[in-house]
C-alpha cells in the first residue's frame, strides 16, 4: 500500500537528495513545534506512571474529553488500528466510508472481516458491526453532523461500534466527535504528529467508553509510548499560543495553495488546513512532471484522477511550487488544453 512520505523511493527512481526535493506528499505541518531540550530521565528510565499521566490529562484538556470518558496513548494511531479486529472479537462486517486511510480496510480483509466502502454514511437501519468514518476525512476533506455521528453509536441498527479518525481534526476542533463520547460505541482516534508536525515521535490516542478503552490499554501493553514521546506531547499539547498560532498560519496558507492550484487549472476536490486535494484527467503524467523537478505529491491508487498536495513550509517552497507549476504546464497536453490550464503562462 502506498502512503505519503516515500521520499526514499522518489530518490531511487529519480535521483537527488533529500535536501533537494519539496515533499508535499503528506498531511504534516511541515512547521514543527519546537521540541525543546528533553531531561535526561526521558531518555534513561522507562516512562513511568506519572509521565503517561502528565500526558494523558494535557491531551483531556486539549482534545476537550469528557470526564466520563476514557483515554489510552498509544505510539501512533496504526497501533490501535492494528488492534481492532481483537478489540471488536473478530467481527465479521465492517462499513468504511470510503475513500479513507486505507490501513483500515487492509487490517480488517487481513483478519478475515467482509468490507464494504460506501461513500457516504450508511442508513441507521442496515449497518454492519463496526462502521469506520474519517473526520474530516482522508483525503477529501469531507466532514459530517457530529450529532448524526453520535446517534449511529451505541447498538443502534446493529453498530457494535463507530470509530471515527480525527486525524486531520486539530485544524477542525469545532468537527470534532470527541466531546461526545463517553457512551458504549463511539471511539475516537487522534494523531498527534500530523499537526504538530512530528510524525516521527509516534503518538496517538484512542478516546471513547472506558470499558473499551482499558481493553485496548490491556491489549498494547506497558511502556508502549517512549518516555521522550511523552514528555513532548505533554508539553505541546499545553502550547496554547503555538496551537493557536499555528491554527491561523495552515488556515492561510492552505487558502494560498488551494488558489495556487486553481490557477494552474486544477479543479479543488476537497481540502483541509493541512492539504489540497485536486482532481484531473492527467493526474499521474503531473505527478510524474513535478517528481522529475524534485517535488513529491500524493497519487492514489483509488482514484487515478487525484492528487494530494500538502502545505508548503516557507516562502521559498511556495515560489519553488509556483514555479515548477508554470514550467510543467505545456509540458503534458490533454486534447484541447494545456494540462494545468489555457491561462497558464506556458500555453
């Protein structure tokens, strides 16, 4: 399965190094919060109780969880994903709103669950045990009531359980389904490396019933988070003036790349603060233009019409961007058109 971040690969094929390229294949803040100097025992000792603890209620407060509900850490939301056939008993049926992180479909077919990907939300009457729904959604931006998300959880029309994957939320928090868990069937996964741009330290969250969540605390097991990676979310996490900061700063520049893009000819499929989602005829001959100019963006073996761009960094990634865009424009043709557009300066 292909996922954004392969620079590896992009590098094998078409050569260069890592400093040379724009990686905008991912949803990550490419600004990161700045990880100060760690002490000594983070690195040393095995995360004690108190560190998950110090953690665990900085993400209570930032995520907005209710007091009756549970919360376990994690390192990363794949881990908890990889847990859900057990956690569930080895259900038979699952329901993904679809397109979405693939990683679900494939862990589910893996233990043997049929699978079925509608695109929008099942009628409350006919859906399967577990029902999986991004918000906002992966990769098309696509949000639904949260209220209605609330009210297909909790044994109605045969849902033993709805997670929702709120990984994208941070840029969102008035979408978010957090505040409403608590009750039996509604679990909520939270990434904390997309927006605050440190995917590498590995930490995510599962939020919902407690009863659920004590299972799946049982089920990853002691110290499974690193004590460095504890101490850096507890911290970031009570960054109010960063969050908020960062907040506006991906609100502008998602609104610039998102306009940078219609420019070019691209038709917006959907969007969040932390990527654009755009959709073509010509998707894999772009990709291909921009990847031999040293700029990585996300193709979709779902649907051969998308391309994902993530947030540039900077204002020199913006101008690199910008420029690459108007040098490629003729240089792959539809019939009638330049590819990214007949107002481009190339055609």
């Amino acid at each position: 399965m292909r996922h954004g971040g392969a620079l590896d690969r992009a590098i094998a094929r078409h050569g260069g190094k890592r400093e040379d390229w724009l990686d905008l294949s991912t949803g990550i803040n490419p600004v990161a919060w700045p990880v100060p100097e760690l002490t000594a025992d983070a690195w040393q000792r095995l995360p004690d109780e108190a560190l998950e603890s110090e953690c665990i209620e900085a993400a209570r407060a930032y995520y907005r969880v209710p007091d009756e509900a549970g919360i376990v850490a994690a390192p990363g939301t794949q881990a908890i994903i990889q847990w859900l056939p057990v956690l569930l008993n080895y259900l038979d049926r699952a329901t993904i709103v679809s397109p979405t992180y693939g990683e679900y479909e494939q862990v589910l077919r893996a233990a043997g669950v049929g699978v079925e990907t509608p695109i929008d939300l099942p009628d409350a009457g006919n859906i399967n045990p577990l029902l999986v729904i991004g918000q906002p959604n992966n990769p098309d931006g696509r949000v639904w009531p949260e209220r209605q998300v609330a009210e297909l959880a909790g044994g109605r029309g045969g849902v033993r359980m709805v997670v929702v994957d709120e990984a994208f939320a941070d840029v969102a928090p008035e979408h978010s389904i957090v505040p409403q868990t608590g009750g039996p069937g509604l679990t909520v996964l939270r990434s904390f490396g997309k927006f605050f741009g440190l995917a590498g330290v590995r930490l995510g969250f599962a939020i919902g019933d407690r009863d659920v969540v004590d299972a799946l605390r049982r089920m990853i097991g002691p110290w499974a988070v690193s004590g460095p990676a504890l101490a850096i979310g507890a911290q970031a996490m009570r960054d109010s003036e960063w969050i908020a900061a960062t907040r506006e700063r991906l609100a502008r520049d998602s609104a610039r790349l998102a306009e940078m893009l219609e420019r070019t000819g691209m038709r917006i499929a959907g969007r969040t603060d932390l990527f654009v989602l755009v959709e073509m005829d010509e998707a894999a001959e772009v990709a291909e233009e921009l990847a031999k100019r040293r700029i990585l963006v996300r193709s979709f073996d779902s649907n051969a019409r998308w391309l994902r761009f993530g947030i540039p960094g900077n204002e020199q990634e913006f101008t690199m961007l910008d420029s690459v865009l108007a040098a490629i424009a003729g240089a792959v043709h539809s019939p009638d058109q330049c590819i990214l557009g007949a107002t481009s300066r190339s055609c």
